[in-house]
C-alpha cells in the first residue's frame, strides 16, 4: 500500500513523508502479557536475566513483575510509599535495577519540581525471600521531571537519566548518588511542531562492532529521534543529529543489527528505524485501533525463545491527553520476519 502512495508522491512534498513512514503491508499482532485495571497507566519495563518483565507504573508508585507469557498475572515487587509514580527502570550489574520515582500527574501531565528519586532495585532475593532489596541513590532537587534512564557504563556504574520538561538529560553515578547534567541542546528541549511540555524522553547508548559509540535520545515534542557520539564518560564528542522525525517518540530500544524499534505513543504504534538511512517503518500498532494504545517502552526478551520477540508498555491513554482510554498493559510481539 505505502508502495503506491510513494509513486505518486515521489514529485511532491509528501514525497518526504511517505519516505519517512512507510507501513508494513502486514502488520505484527500484539497479544496481551498482562492487563492492569482500568485506570492504570504504564510507562517503562526492563527485561530479567531470567525472562521475567519488571514494569512501572505512572498512576501508582507501584514495580511490578510479569513472567514473559500469554496471559500472565503480576506480582506486585514494591510500592514506594511517598511518592505517585514510577517512571524510568534500567539495569546495571546482573539483577541490579534502579528506578525513577517522583509526584507527577499523567492526566494533567504536570510533575512536582524536586520531588525526583533514584532507587536500587536489588532482585537477586526476590525469588526466595519474596522481597526485593530497596535503597535510595539519589534525589534530584532541581529536576522538573524524570523521565526515561540508559545504561552509560556498567564498570563505572553510570545511567543517562532524562528531563523531559528541563529538556536536558543527566549522567547518574548509581554507587555514589552523584549525578549533573550532561546534554542541554536544541534537540533535547521541549519545542514544535507539538506544544506538549515533554521533550528529550528516552535514552539509551549504542555501539555498532567497531563503530563509534553513541548516545541515542527521543524528542516527544519535538517528534523525533536523536543521536550524539559520546565518550566512554557520556561526555558528547560531537554534534547530535536527527536519526528520523515525524515520530511522536516515547522510548525505543535496539535490535541486534542496530535497527532501533520505538514507541511511538503518539500514533499507538512500534516502528523500526533503520539508522543509517532514517527508513521509519510501522512494524505494529495503528492510530486506528487501540491494540497498542499510547505504547510507551519497548524491549526484547532474554529467554533463548524470545530472541524476536519484544515487549511493549501501553501507557493506555489518558482522559487529559484525549482519546479513547485503555488499560495499560504488557503485550508482547514476535517481529520474527519484521526484524529482516
Ligand atoms: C520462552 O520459554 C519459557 C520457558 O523456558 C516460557 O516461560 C516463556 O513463556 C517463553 N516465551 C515466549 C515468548 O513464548
Ligand atoms: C488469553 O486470554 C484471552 C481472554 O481471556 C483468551 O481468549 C485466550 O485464549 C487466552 N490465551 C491463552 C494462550 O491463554
Ligand atoms: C508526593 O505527594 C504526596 C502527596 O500526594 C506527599 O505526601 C509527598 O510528600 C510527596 N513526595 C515528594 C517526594 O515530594
Ligand atoms: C540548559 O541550557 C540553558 C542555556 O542554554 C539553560 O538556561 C538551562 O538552565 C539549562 N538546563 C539545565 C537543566 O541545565
Ligand atoms: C486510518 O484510517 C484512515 C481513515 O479510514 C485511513 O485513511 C488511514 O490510512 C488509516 N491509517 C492507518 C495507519 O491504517
Ligand atoms: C476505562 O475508563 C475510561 C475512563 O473512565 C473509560 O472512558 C473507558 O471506556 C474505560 N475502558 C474500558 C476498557 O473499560
């Protein structure tokens, strides 16, 4: 279909659009991992060593756990008490998560200025004691809000931690709590074409075998994705770039050829992007149904079976941002062929 929209718009200046968002002529299926209440909106998940899905959740302080299977149920791992909600989850050594917790409102989208966190979140015990081990790293008084968080350094024990609102992204030492910002720039502000307040929103870092390390970052407002070539330190070495536009990007992660698979929360769907071109295609989801409403993470399985398959947060939508509501949920995708 998107083959015969090209031909005809290849003179014109839709020209530009067709070739920035091809869709797939079939579509991937998703089918639900596990759906929350009605009222629950989701933001971020990260995938165990063992298989198991940790998830946030942005309309209680709440982490939880889903096994990677159809129709799973969840366990409840932590609620942080004294705060609202829960938002970015990366791991750094083996079965060491930490997690973004502040007082922000997704029906009102306005966050509490200051009142960000960073936890450990220590699984190793999980399994036998029925207790994860929590610790506060940090907090971020001057933070408006936080949002995504990017493994930068396992050795050094370094994340990106992004402020979508500050529009600037910070480098967090999670075994000395000291953070500072380190990317301020015209790419990760909040800015048109959208008057959304969110601007830099996911973060993460990729290296291609030989190829020079980057800093990959999406822009909701600004409906995009990024890339700065950074130091081992997370220090920018060189210009940031537009990856691919015409996106309203929520946060991504990267298949096994570098290919990054994105959130896009503004047209409920997961497109692939191959970077060195800036090919956008839809892989799964439509702006007409709400099979992926409001999707917001992604991230693959660990399980030898799992290599193609995917995971995704829907957020759900929300009665502030308009729309039809869902409850947020996991679902999972096989891309299979989609990832060729
Ligand atoms: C992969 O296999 C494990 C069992 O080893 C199973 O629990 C899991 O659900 C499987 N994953 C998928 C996506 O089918
Ligand atoms: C999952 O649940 C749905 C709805 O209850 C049901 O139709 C479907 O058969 C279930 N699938 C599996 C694999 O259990
Ligand atoms: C978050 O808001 C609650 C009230 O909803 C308040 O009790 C709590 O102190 C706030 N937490 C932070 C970290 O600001
Ligand atoms: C980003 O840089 C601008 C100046 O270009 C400054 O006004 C702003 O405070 C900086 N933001 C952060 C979070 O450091
Ligand atoms: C959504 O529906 C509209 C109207 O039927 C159609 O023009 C558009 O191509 C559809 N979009 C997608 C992504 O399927
Ligand atoms: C979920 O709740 C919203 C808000 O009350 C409502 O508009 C929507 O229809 C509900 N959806 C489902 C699937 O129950």
């Amino acid at each position: 279909m998107w083959a015969s929209f090209c031909l005809i718009a290849i003179s014109s200046a839709a020209g530009a659009l067709c070739a920035s968002v091809p869709h797939k002529l079939t579509l991937v299926t998703p089918q639900v991992v596990h759906t929350f209440p009605n009222g629950t909106n989701m933001e971020n998940l990260a995938v165990r060593a063992s298989g198991q899905i940790l998830c946030t959740i942005i309309t209680a302080p709440d982490l939880y756990q889903v096994n990677p299977s159809v129709n799973s149920s969840a366990t409840l791992v932590y609620s942080f008490s004294g705060y609202e909600t829960v938002f970015g989850i990366a791991e750094v050594q083996p079965d060491q998560f930490y997690v973004l917790a502040g007082n922000a409102s997704a029906a009102t989208l306005t966050s509490v200025e200051g009142s960000w966190s960073a936890f450990h979140v220590d699984m190793t015990s999980f399994e036998s004691s029925g207790v994860a081990t929590i610790d506060k790293v940090a907090d971020f008084p001057d933070a408006l809000f936080l949002n995504g968080m990017g493994l930068l350094n396992l050795e050094e024990g370094l994340v990106y931690v992004a402020d979508p609102y500050a529009g600037a992204i910070s480098i967090l030492n999670v075994n000395t709590g000291a953070h500072y910002v380190a990317i301020n720039n015209s790419l990760t502000v909040p800015a048109a074409p959208f008057t959304t307040p969110l601007g830099v929103n996911g973060v993460h870092v990729f290296q291609e075998p030989d190829g020079p390390l980057y800093v990959y970052f999406s822009n909701t407002a600004q409906s995009l994705l990024a890339r700065m070539p950074i130091d081992a330190t997370g220090t920018p070495i060189g210009d940031a770039e537009v990856v691919a536009s015409g996106i309203m990007a929520d946060d991504f992660t990267f298949d096994s050829d570098g290919n990054v698979l994105q959130a896009v929360i503004g047209s409920d769907e997961i497109v692939k992007i191959d970077p060195s071109t800036g090919t956008v295609t839809v892989i799964a989801g439509s702006p007409n149904n709400t099979e992926l409403r409001s999707v917001s993470a992604a991230q693959f399985g660990r399980l030898s079976n799992e290599t193609t398959t995917l995971f995704v947060t829907l957020n759900g939508g929300n009665l502030g941002a308009g729309g039809p509501v869902v409850p947020g949920a996991v679902k999972m995708l096989d891309l299979g062929e989609a990832l060729a």
